[in-house]
C-alpha cells in the first residue's frame, strides 16, 4: 500500500463519513447548463460529485486512491439510483490515470499533506479533455479561518498560476473563469468559519 493510500485510507476511516454527500456549490454553479456527455471526477472522495452529475444525466468516471472512499461512493451512487451511469476506478494519480476522452473534467480542491505533483496530475487532466470539453479546477486560496497555525511553506496557487502552470497549447484553449470566491464551512469544533477558494474553468476549443 503506498503512502498515498495508507492516508487517505486512515483519513476516511476515522468517521463513518467524511463529506456532506452534497455536491461542491462551485461545480453546481459551473456545469449547471452544459449539456451532459462523458464526465471524469478526478479525487472522488464519498462521491458528493459524482452522483450529482450522474442525476444530471452525465455518464461519469469518479477516481480516487482511498478504496474506502470508493466504496462509499459506490454505495452514494446505488442509494440514489445512478449507479449505471457511474463507474469508479481506483487510481494512485501521478502514476496511472483514466484512458479515454471526457467532455468534463473536474478536479475539486486536489490538495494532499502527503506528497504529490499536482501540476502534472492537473496537465494529465487537461489533456483527458476532449475538443469542445471543460477543464475546471477547483481550490483552496489559502488556510481556512480556524486555522491559526498553518504549516510552514505551504503555497495555494492562484487559479492563474494554475493555468499557466498547465502549459497549454497557445490557441488551443480558452479561459472561461478565473476567480476567488468566499465560501462558509464549520471548522473542526462545529463553530462556523469561512473560507477562500478559488475556480478555473478552460475550455478547449473545438476541432
């Protein structure tokens, strides 16, 4: 089991759920009128995401390297009757990945303590999209309100350091979105807090 796994692994297993099971408010805001196709839900998690996009009619590929989160997904997805439109797949990202071309590929606050290189996650990503298709990036713009001590060295880039991070083709992409936003969230102690996040959305341009 790589170190990978191990923690995230031991992460979900300190509660019999981690996540809400709702879907992340950005990716609502940010999809909501897409017309639905082929989906890739890059660090899956519980499944929040996945099974609202297959609710909306996308066919979706949810990935994580926790198996214990996957199984909860799995079950989110049979719960709420989408289970034919969703397939999981366990990946240590960086190492292997999804095969095919997605029309959406979402990668919602893509953060680990544990080592890992996000920015050619993120590039393996972007290259998944298929012409027409949407890349949106969603991620923390700096530590949350309760978090007096943060670590030492930790950068949270800027939705246009991502982008720019991602070397993308010139005249093959356009960006769409690039903002910080504010969102609410409880902290450890229940006690309600605030955090700023941060969306890109890149389309690539039809062939």
């Amino acid at each position: 089991m790589s170190e990978h796994e191990e923690f995230w692994d031991a992460r979900y297993n300190e509660s019999r759920r981690i996540w809400s099971g709702e879907p992340n408010t950005m990716l609502v805001t940010e999809v909501e009128g897409m017309t639905p196709g082929r989906a890739l839900d890059l660090g899956c998690g519980e499944g929040g995401d996945v099974v609202w996009l297959a609710r909306q009619g996308w066919r979706v590929t949810g990935v994580d390297v926790s198996r214990v989160a996957l199984e909860r997904a799995s079950e989110h997805a049979k719960e709420a009757g989408v289970a034919d439109r969703v397939d999981l797949q366990w990946h240590q990202l960086g190492e292997s990945f999804p095969e095919g071309e997605f029309d959406l590929v979402s990668a919602a606050y893509l953060h680990s303590t544990v080592e890992m290189s996000r920015e050619a996650i993120l590039r393996a990503a972007a290259a998944a999209v298929a012409p027409g298709g949407v890349l949106l990036v969603l991620g923390h713009s700096g530590w949350a309100s309760w978090q007096h001590e943060p670590m030492p060295g930790v950068h949270f880039p800027t939705p246009l350091e991502v982008y720019e991070a991602l070397e993308l083709p010139s005249g093959e992409w356009t960006l769409e979105r690039n903002a910080e936003f504010q969102r609410s969230q409880n902290g450890p102690d229940g006690k309600p807090g605030t955090r700023t996040d941060n969306v890109l959305r890149a389309r690539r341009n039809a062939a």
